[in-house]
C-alpha cells in the first residue's frame, strides 16, 4: 500500500537515507558499548558492567524506534552489520587495556559525535524535507543521547 503520510516520495526517501545512517551509528555504538559491558576490567569492575548495561538497555530502546521510524515512513531499516558499517560515522577502536576509563572516554566521545550530528538534522528535517515529526523524533534523540553522555562524563576524572 502506498504510504500517504503529506511528505512527498522523495523527501521521505532522502529522510529515510538520514535515518538509516542513525541507526548504524546507534547499532554501532550499541555493540561498542556491549564490548565495554562484556570486556571491562578492573576494580570497579562490577560498578561498571552494570552501568554500561543500563546504557546498552537504552541504546537498545534507540535503535528500534529509529527503525520503527524509518518504517512509518514507509521504507525498510538496514539490518545487516555490512550495511551498518558501511554507513555509521563511527570507527571501531583496537585496545590494548580493557579498563574503565579507556571505555568511558571512547563511548563518551562517540554521544558527543552522535549528538553534534543530529543537532545538524533537526532544522534540515524539518525545513529541508518539510517533516516535522522526524525532526522532533531526533531533537528528542539528541536529548537522550545529551543525557547519557553527561552519565558517561559524570565518571571520568577531569
């Protein structure tokens, strides 16, 4: 069935574009944060395997209204680790210590990164693609993502 929701094909398209290029930062970032939960050591250990997995329950959260969004408009989410690496921001990173304060620091910087990136879309999803409920689905993902990042920073030691 046709999707008839007052956004014409084209803009709907280049949204969903955007969106999916979300949600493979989003995914990336999951599984980086997954990495930090699973692989953290140290003697805070416990402190942060629980902390990390209360933001992999959010980001987990994030990832499936992105999808859900990028379905409302009419188009299908990527789903494949291929399509997510090939359209993410994020870069993977090789440690050679697998304490705390290396993983704060990276997931720290990759909300900000994150969060720079949709303060960029807000206006173009709106006045660009004349959708509005895009627009405030990712000002309200940025909330979020301002959130965790000040969680993440609310650890760190400078």
């Amino acid at each position: 069935m046709k999707t008839e929701i007052g956004i014409t094909a084209v803009n709907r398209q280049a949204i969903a574009n955007e969106l999916s290029k979300v949600l493979s930062d989003e995914t990336i970032l999951y599984m980086k944060t997954k990495n930090a939960h699973w692989n953290v050591e140290g003697a805070d250990f416990y402190e942060k395997h629980k902390f990390f997995e209360t933001q992999i329950v959010q980001l987990d959260e994030i990832i499936d209204n992105v999808a859900e969004r990028i379905r409302s408009i009419g188009h299908y989410a990527p789903a494949t680790l291929k399509a997510y690496l090939s359209l993410t921001h994020l870069t993977e990173e090789e440690r050679e210590a697998n304490d705390s304060h290396g993983f704060i620091n990276e997931l720290l910087d990759d909300h900000q990164s994150i969060i720079m990136k949709l303060r960029e879309q807000i206006k173009s999803f709106a006045n660009d693609f004349h959708d509005l409920g895009t627009s405030d689905f990712i000002t309200g993902l940025m909330e979020t993502h301002e959130k965790m990042a000040w969680f993440l920073r609310a650890h760190t030691t400078h």
